[in-house]
C-alpha cells in the first residue's frame, strides 16, 4: 500500500538525487512538493497503524539529515565562492586605482 507519507519519502529522495547532481532548482520544486505531501501525511487520520508510521517518520529525519548534510555542503561552497569573488573584485579595484 502506498501512503502519503511513502510520497514523502520517495520526494525526500528524489531531493537527495537532485543534490547530489547540484540540480538545486529541481531541488526546489521537489521541495515545495514535499512540504504539501507532509502536510498531507501527517493530517489526521494517520493511513498506518502507529508503529508502521513511527519507522517511516524515522527514514523521513534520516533522510533530512543528509538532505541538510548535502545543502550545508553546497552553501558552504557558494560561500567560498563569493569570498573568492569579493577578493578578486578587490584587487581588480585596487590595480586600477594605481
């Protein structure tokens, strides 16, 4: 039987594909999706009985784990980024003003 929260699982790792792939703008669209399945999963009545649900929930924050492992990676590395942007921007400026 297929459940919504099954939905959110199989969202959740389609999002952890797309960021391994650095394809954050399906990412986000998966996102967005994910948020209405679990709103829609944990509604009350629960379709599963409780401890059916307490497994899935667990494969749910383990999968945001990595999911936020992943996005903290990734924005660490944008952050990178940036710096190196700012420093090059900064000497750009500084060898012309000479």
């Amino acid at each position: 039987m297929n459940t919504g929260i099954d939905e959110v699982i199989r969202l959740s790792e389609a999002m952890l594909e797309c960021a391994h792939a650095e394809d954050w703008d399906a990412f986000a669209r998966l996102e967005t999706q994910r948020d209405h399945a679990i709103r829609t999963a944990f509604a009350p009545p629960l379709e599963l009985p409780a401890e059916r649900f307490e497994a899935k929930v667990r494969i749910i924050q383990e999968m945001d784990e990595k999911l936020v492992a992943v996005s903290r990676q990734h924005r660490n590395g944008l952050q990178q980024e940036v710096l190196t942007l700012v420093r090059a921007r900064k000497s750009a400026r500084a060898y012309n003003t000479d």
